[in-house]
C-alpha cells in the first residue's frame, strides 16, 4: 500500500471510531431507487485529457490509486412516475426539482462543515473539492433524497478506499505509463471481486480515439451497499466506449 493509500486508510479508520462511517450506515437511508453507481476517477487520466487543466490538476500527484469523483444514485421512483427518464435524470439530477444556482459552486454553495478527520480524508480522496467538486456532486445527486451529507461523503470515502485496497487497483497501479487491453482490466476486475462482476464495470475513457482511462464506475445495489464489493451487492452497468487498448496514463 502507498503512502497516500496508507493516510487515507488511516483517516478511514478514524472515521469509523467516530461512528460517521460505520458498516450500518452506508445504506445511507437511501429509499426509492435501486442502485449507487460509485464514480472513481484515475486522476492523471483525468487531468492528462484537459487542454486546460482544472486547479486539483496542478497541485496533487496523482497515480497511487483512484480518487472520489461521486456516488450516484440511480433514477428514483418520484421522478419516474412525473416523466424524468434515464437521461434526463443523468443530466439534470436534483436540478430537476432546484434549479442549478447561477454562478460557480464555490459561490453559490457554502462549503460544508464536516468534522475534521472526515473534511481532511476528503481533501485527501476527492482532489476535485479545490474545485467545489464535493458541493457539485452533494447537491446534484443528494439533496433531493434527504441524503445526509457527512453519512454520504464518509460512506463514498469508504466504498473507495475499498476499492483502492483491491488486487483491481493494484492491477492499474502496476500497469500505470503503459497499455493493457480493455478485457485485462475486465479481467482484473472479476479476478478481484469475482466471476461474472465484469458486467457491473463500466469504463471511461478519453483522449483522442478513447484510448486514455479517466474513470471507472462500479454498481453497487442499495440495499447492499454495507456488502460492496461482495459479488452479491454489485448491479450491471451499460458498457463503456474505452478502445480495445487502454493507455494508463502515470502520475507527472
């Protein structure tokens, strides 16, 4: 395990004692949709495929494992039954029901008061809040469900770093400043969290023929959530649209 990997472990761990992100919580209280999808991004993949690379992309090294992009809930039932549809609901979120304030996040919102170990191993695995990303994400596919907001950020922390302590992410650690074909990745997918579970990956890509990997998004069932990555709590995803080779890009 990295260092990074090794700090945000700790900050996990002393979440835990506080309570804020014990196994019994990470259902969130989510009621009314079927699955999170949990957002993880390569963040050198990320910051690589930006002609103008956003602040977190100027100050952390990334490449020691992923980082927090979201955790998503899938198309609640009230909005189903009023006429929003999948894409819709992708796009929009809970700006459906509150519209997008004007103006960037880091103005329009104000930032959370999350106790220190939580608002540190956020700073920490979501490189993304020097840009207000955590503001964005908990106000796009949270507040409209009664989420609340250190119970979702501390449980999103946790599936990560679940992740991130996998023989998948070891996987894309080794491999990093090279190529591997998109069915490895599959591959060490299902090697890590069993067989079959291919299907619950979706795989982003970008740069110029979809070749660089940028993210990857896992379904996790929400009545399953304490369970991730337990075969059982994972939930199919639609294929992503990575090329046939997948460069990992290293951290700079």
């Amino acid at each position: 395990m990295t260092e990074v990997r090794r700090c945000l472990a700790g900050l996990l761990l002393a979440l835990l004692g506080m309570g804020l992100a014990a196994a019994d919580s990470l259902g969130l209280d989510g009621e009314g949709f079927d699955h999170y999808t949990l957002a993880l991004t390569w963040h050198s993949g990320f910051c690589d495929t930006h002609s103008r690379p956003p602040e977190e992309c100027r100050e952390r090294q990334a490449g020691q494992g992923f980082v927090l992009h979201g955790l998503w809930p899938s198309l609640p039932e009230r909005f189903a039954r009023d006429g929003v549809d999948r894409p819709q609901w992708w796009r929009k979120g809970c700006f459906i029901e509150q519209p997008r304030a004007d103006g960037s996040f880091c103005r329009a919102h104000p930032p959370f008061q999350l106790p220190a170990p939580l608002a540190e191993a956020l700073d920490d695995g979501m490189p993304g809040r020097a840009s207000c990303l955590d503001r964005y994400q908990y106000a796009k596919h949270a507040a409209c469900l009664a989420l609340d907001a250190e119970d979702y950020f501390a449980a999103s922390l946790t599936l990560l770093e679940r992740v991130n302590a996998s023989a998948f992410a070891d996987f894309v650690v080794l491999n990093q400043g090279g190529e591997v074909a998109r069915n490895e990745l599959i591959g060490a997918f299902e090697a890590a969290f069993g067989r079959d579970t291919g299907r619950a990956l979706r795989l982003e890509c970008r740069g110029r023929g979809n070749r660089r990997l940028s993210e990857v998004r896992i379904g996790i069932a929400v009545d399953r959530l304490s369970d991730f990555p337990d075969a059982e709590s994972l939930v199919e995803q639609r294929p992503g649209r990575c090329h046939s080779r997948v460069q990992i890009p290293a951290a700079g």
